[in-house]
C-alpha cells in the first residue's frame, strides 16, 4: 500500500486502517478523517478507480449449464420416491437444469479483481448478506468515472477536532459534472 506516513502506528495496525478506511470509503463514497488519514487513503482509493476503468471490458461470456434443487409453490424441496437396486423405497430431490449465459474474467482482470480484494474488507449488509465491492468498482464506479483519467476525490477540509486540534476533513468522491 502507498504511503509514507507512520501516521504513529505500528506497520499492521497502519495498514489494517487504511484497509478499513478504504472499505467504508468505497462504501459510503465519503468518510470524514484527519488530513494525514485521507491524504494516506486518497491515492489508494484513486489507484483501484483506475484498475477498475482500465479492466472493466476485459470479461467473455460461456454457456454453464447449472442444475438447482426444484421447488414448489410455498418453497419446500419436491421430492419423488425411487427404489433402489435392492428394492428399498427412499425420496430423491428433483433437480432442474437449464443452461445459463455467464461472464467470465479474463486473466488481467481477475488479476485485478484480486488486487482489489487485498485492500479492501469483506463487508455485509443491513440485511446480513455480503456487499461485493469489487462488483461496485467494476460496475458502479467504473462507469461513473470512465471518461475521467484520474481525480475521483476530493479534500474537504473542516475544523479541528476537540481535544487534539487534528485538521479533520472530508474524503468524498467527485460527482460527474452535467454536460
């Protein structure tokens, strides 16, 4: 990870911060820090916009056939009797097959998609399930910022925080201007 500041930290405890701070930055679009803190996520931040852009194409699509466990109406598994070899009844699942349309990563782009993944956190949601990121960067934000060739943020700063007199500041992400 970039940087040069110690940010009076030890090297792991550093570097899971900004790995945490990136991840709600991602998630959120701004986060309010130090200047020191948001100068440190900044190029980070900036730098997995711009891997996202540049791999964002790099995908193909296969036909996968995919076989899932049938239900019924209320959601249950439906189950059908079979007898065995040596005649013994049991209840076997119904499985339905169909063929499915996918989109694969090239190898770039996966290479990409795991760079991504060593600096940000796995995050879930409200509702318990898990917020795919990198999904966000490829989708999301890649789309946002494709005509742009960098400067994805921007430092607001506020007053000192009580207590340290830290310069605190606002890391947002640059809306699109209206053209």
């Amino acid at each position: 990870m970039p940087g040069t500041r110690k940010l009076g930290r030890t090297t792991d405890h550093r570097l899971a911060m900004l790995k945490s701070l990136t991840t709600s930055f991602l998630l959120n679009g701004r986060i309010e820090t130090t200047e020191a803190k948001a100068k440190e996520v900044k190029p980070i931040v900036e730098k997995l916009i711009t891997l996202a852009i540049k791999e964002q194409a790099n995908v193909t699509t296969a036909e996968k056939t995919v076989s899932h466990v049938k239900l019924d109406a209320k959601g249950n598994k439906v189950y059908t009797e079979v007898t065995s070899k040596n005649g013994r009844k049991y209840k076997k699942v119904e499985r339905e097959i169909e063929k499915k349309t996918v989109e694969i990563d090239l190898p770039s782009r996966l290479a990409a998609r795991r760079k991504m993944f060593t600096m940000v956190n796995k995050v879930k949601g409200a509702d318990g399930k898990n917020i795919d990121l990198t999904a966000k960067l490829f989708g999301e934000l890649a789309d946002k910022y494709k005509d742009r060739t960098g400067g994805y943020t921007r430092i607001l700063k506020l007053d000192e925080r009580r207590g340290d007199d830290a310069l605190m500041v606002i890391l947002e992400l640059v809306e699109e201007d209206a053209k």
